[in-house]
C-alpha cells in the first residue's frame, strides 16, 4: 500500500519538472483555483459559518457575523428540551429504517433482474420510475392513498377483511407510514447503484462457486455481498445523509403530527426558524445535526478504510 | 438450479413493479377525474367514462403560472 503511494507520487513529481511548471504555479494556482474556492465558500462555507454564528447569539431573526453576544444558551435549552431529545431520536430511527429499508428493497430488485433470462431492463425502468416523482408530489399521492376515509389502501384492506388503521393519525403509525413512503421514493436510488454494483462482478466468480458446488445462498453471501460492498456502503451513506435531511415527505404526510409522533428534525428546524422565529434555536439545531452527519461521514471513512487495508 | 430461482424473482419483481407503479397511476386516475367521484366510495380502480374530465388540468392552466418564470 505504502509502497504504491511512494511510487505514484513519485511519478507525478517527475512528469511535472519537465514542463516547467514551478515557476509562477502560487499565481497559477490562484488563478485557477480561485473562482471555484469562492464558489464554495459562498455557497457552502458562509452559510454555515453564519449558522454557527446564529445558534451561539441572539435567538432573533438579525443574522449578523461580527458583533453581538455570544451565549451558550440556546444548547442550554435545547439540550434540556424533551422535544429535542424526542426528535433527534426519531430521526435517528426514521434515518435507519428508510436507508435500511431501501437498501434491502433495491438489493431484492436488483438480484431477482439479474436471475432473469429477459426483460430485467423493462423492470428496472418501471421500477426507477418513483426516483423521478418529486417527493413533495409523492407524499402528496400517498396522502390520498392512505386517506383513513376516502383512501384506496383501506378500502382494498375493508375488502380483504383486514383492519383498516388511520394510517397518518395514528401517532404509533404514523412514523412507519411516513417511513414506507420515504421508502417507495428512495428504493430506485438503491436498485440502479445495486443493478450497477452486480454488473460489476465478474461471471467467472459464480461458474467457478458452482463447480466448488456452492449453493445460491452461498454464492449470494460470499460472492455477491462482497462484491457489491464498495457501491452498496456509499450507496448507504449518500442515503442516510439525504434521509436524515428529508423534511418534504413528512412535512407533507403529517406535517410532524399527529401530536409530534412523526417529528423529525428537519421540521423542528423549519417550525423553530420560521412560524416561532427562533432563528438562534433552530441555528443550534441546525448545528447539532450537521455534527451528527459528519460523524456519520467519519464512520464511514474509517470503516471503509480498515476493511481496505 | 437457475430454472427454480427465476420463477419467485419473477413474483418479487411483479410485486415490487405494482407497488413502484400504482401509486403513479392513481395519480394520474385522479387528475382526470371529477371532483364528485374522487370523494365517492367505494374508489373503483378504473376511471369511468362519465367521471372522465379535464376540468382540472384546466384549472391548473388557468389559475395557476405553471408556464411562467418568474411566476408573476
């Protein structure tokens, strides 16, 4: 590993003296460099410098850089607050269950395209189909669908004689409704990076297990898992970090009702920002969260790591 | 071997089509339909004739800025 880095860079070092780079390359480099670091300063390192700002100031609706007092005392109260503790929870679950779910849906899909002789492509087309449905629009089918009065979920439940549950005002249900239709809209995510992943390995492995006498189980856990890994853990982490963001789906099924059951994060951060204009408290959730992603982040690079090394 | 897996992968991938694509079509169903029959019970799965109208997709034309950016 070590040896390859040493190398390779030496390399690079030997194609740049030739050209003649060196000279004026501090100029170059700004040159080059420079519209694209104001670009994502602008757009990405301002906003949350602004953000931490916020949430150790004021909690008024002025956001101001310099200036003013600085106070602990909006993580004072959030970390005192039952609502947050409940959220972030909630969040955390909301986040495992539609990455998990998704993951497992998408996985399905993609092996049972595989194991057909022909028409995987029309499958997989009509299956990606709600990865191009805005989410607001989805939650918003959904709601209908899942109408406790009017709903055709319940009356193809009422005819098959199953219970018919209040499916959004139910608060223990709630979530999970919410989560299934998170899923529906993610899954296609998971299927095209699986269908891509599964394309990736080599036939060779499976002619070879089957002449060892592996079985399908087999072949699926010590061929096919490993195998998709590199894809499928990316995969998985663009999802949560996408998933622990999500506020359309639920701000349009429930709205964080019924009585906070399906209140996610996202939606504290909008409801404290912009209905009670707590913009320091909402900041300091804000903040909280982006820790939690980044850890996410970290994990998963030191995971990836060692299982490289 | 192969022959046995591709009969429940074919149930799977029915299941899995049905429930990525009705959703969609009820939407759609519903953009077609009178005010009247979406709220009649029971829902029936295909759009009768007499419910059919495009009374909605002109309203959107008319009452909302869809084909206008900036909306006014």
């Amino acid at each position: 590993m070590s040896q390859t880095k040493t190398n390779s860079l030496a390399t690079i070092e030997a194609s740049r003296r030739p050209l003649g780079l060196r000279l004026g390359s501090t100029v170059q480099v700004a040159v080059l460099l420079g519209p694209a670091v104001i670009l994502v300063g602008a757009i990405f390192v301002y906003p949350i410098i602004l953000a931490v700002r916020m949430s150790v100031g004021e909690s008024g609706i002025s956001a101001q850089l310099w200036g003013g007092s600085v106070s602990l005392s909006n993580f004072e109260r959030l970390l005192g607050s039952n609502q947050f503790w409940n959220s972030l929870l909630r969040t955390l679950a909301y986040t495992a269950l539609v990455t998990g779910f998704s993951f497992a849906v998408g996985l399905l899909g993609a092996v049972s395209i595989q194991a057909l002789k022909w028409g995987g492509g029309a499958f997989r087309t009509a299956m990606a189909l709600p990865w191009v449905i805005p989410p607001a629009i989805a939650a918003m089918v959904w709601r209908w669908i899942a109408d406790a009065q009017f709903g055709v979920l319940n009356e193809a439940l009422f005819i098959a004689g199953l219970p018919t549950p209040n499916w959004l005002l139910d608060s223990q249900l709630a979530l999970l409704t919410v989560v299934v239709v998170a899923v529906w809209s993610e899954a296609p995510f998971f299927l095209i990076m699986c269908s891509a992943g599964l394309q990736m390995i080599s036939k060779s492995l499976y002619e070879a297990a089957m002449l060892d006498g592996a079985t399908g189980l087999q072949q699926f856990r010590y061929i096919t898992l490993p195998g998709l890994r590199p894809i499928a853990s990316v995969a998985i982490v663009l999802s949560a970090l996408m998933s622990i963001r999500h506020y359309d789906i639920p701000a349009v099924l429930t709205g964080g009702g019924p009585n906070g059951a399906t209140e996610t994060l996202a939606l504290l951060i909008y409801r404290n920002a912009f209905q009670y204009f707590r913009v320091g408290y909402a900041s300091a959730i804000g903040v909280v969260s982006l820790i939690i992603s980044v850890a996410i982040v970290l994990l998963f690079l030191r995971q990836s790591n060692s299982s490289r090394a | 071997m192969k022959r046995f897996r591709r009969l429940p992968a074919l149930l799977v991938l029915l299941v899995l089509t049905f429930s990525s694509l009705f959703p969609i079509y009820w939407m759609a169903k519903t953009s077609f339909a009178t005010q009247s029959s979406i709220f009649r019970r029971p829902p029936t799965l295909l759009l009768r004739p007499v419910d059919f109208t495009l009374s909605n997709y002109q309203k959107v034309l008319e009452q909302s800025p869809v084909a206008l950016w900036p909306p006014a």
